[in-house]
C-alpha cells in the first residue's frame, strides 16, 4: 500500500489489509470484512490462478490500488481501473498487461491523462478522493487541455449490469422472468416491487451461479 500511495496519495485512514490465497471465482477481489474498534479490516484474495511470482506481484499493485477507494464493484468506472492496470504495469515492466479490451483501453486512457500530467492522479484526488466519483469537469480541473471526448470516457461505469434469470410463483404458477441489476440483492428487489407478495424460489446470473431469495450463493455469502 505504501508503494501505491506514493503514487497515487492517501489511502484510507484506519484500515488493515490482509492477504489471502483462497479458491474464488476472481483472479483476485478486494473486499471489506469488517469493522472493528473503528478500524476498517479489509481482505484481497488470491485465486490459485495467482501462483506466478510476477503475476501475483502485479496483481496485488492492482487490487491495492482498487483499496485506495473501496467503493462497489457496480460504482467502479474505467478511471479507476485504468489507473489500476497502469501503475501494475509501471511497477512490474515485466507483466502481461490483461487482454480484456475494456482494460486494454482503460489503461490507454490513463497513460494518456498521465503524460498530459504526470501528477493528474493525485492532484485529483485532492479534489476527489474516489476515482470512480470523479466527474469530468473533476478531470477537466487537472487537466485543462485533456480532449473531452476522452474524459468521458474515463467517467463511464467500467462494468454493466448483469442480467439474472429470476424463477418464482405468482398465482399458483411459476413463472420466469429476466432482470437486469448490478447485484443479486437489486435484482430481487425490482421483481419485488413489480410483483409484491410472490416467492422467489431461486435466482441465476449470466455465469450460471445460483442464488436463493435472498440474494445468497450457494457458499453463503452474500453479494451486494
């Protein structure tokens, strides 16, 4: 984190970040666990997919610089995650940039922003601590001259929403209907307030995991 934020400001007061090697669906996810004696306990694992030193090494730079911010995945615009990729890159030449083309853009869009300015990140966060809240007269304010076709790009919502298959019973039938949300918990929220009263009996996104009708998986954890 030190590292990061030499490049990048402040990071969050009061936080402890732990580092953890575990079978989940993400090459890697940071997310906060816990809040205790008003300290912020944050957990980024590692799938097994991480087992090469410079990958790994990589990896970490990205999620660390995601932990300067901690806002939700659906929050997260192409901002932030190009700044992610680009400082992963920087500190580990010797690292596969993701083939993933919205990263693959993302990170040209703040290599650009950063030769306009090298300071552009921090100086931003000056005015806005949360990359992905920046807006672009934020940017603008930096960066004057930077082309305001390109600051709206970085501004964009850097993941869509998912779309869900929602089976339930409405009037002793079941019925299928298909929703679009960033999350579990908001897909099952609008069938509810289009269809009050009726019960859900299980939920599945476009990847194929299933969800009860509360918005759990089937490891039980809840996705909000």
């Amino acid at each position: 984190m030190a590292c990061v934020e030499s490049h990048y400001g402040f990071s969050i007061p009061h936080c402890k970040f732990t580092v953890r090697i575990a079978q989940v669906p993400f090459d890697s996810i940071p997310h906060p666990i816990s809040t205790e004696n008003g300290i912020l306990n944050v957990l980024i694992l590692l799938s097994p997919a991480c087992h090469d030193p410079i990958a790994r090494r990589g990896t970490l730079i990205h999620e660390c610089t995601h932990c300067l911010f901690l806002v939700k995945k659906p929050e997260v615009n192409y901002l932030e995650e190009g700044a992610a990729e680009y400082l992963a890159c920087l500190l580990v030449p010797e690292l596969n940039p993701s083939p993933d083309l919205r990263y693959v853009e993302a990170h040209g869009l703040v290599r650009e922003l950063i030769h306009a300015r090298p300071d552009a990140i921090p100086r931003l966060r000056e005015i806005q601590p949360s990359l992905s809240i920046a807006t672009e007269s934020n940017i603008l304010q930096i960066v004057p001259d930077f082309p305001p076709d390109k600051t709206a790009l970085l501004t964009r919502k850097f993941y869509p929403p998912d779309k869900y298959t929602v089976l339930y019973l409405a009037d002793g039938k079941t019925v299928q209907q298909f929703v679009e949300a960033d999350y579990p918990v908001q897909a099952i929220e609008r069938i509810l307030t289009q269809r009050p009263g009726i019960a859900i009996q299980y939920m599945m996104d476009q990847q194929g995991n299933r969800y009860d009708a509360e918005g759990y998986e089937e490891d039980g954890e809840m996705l909000r």
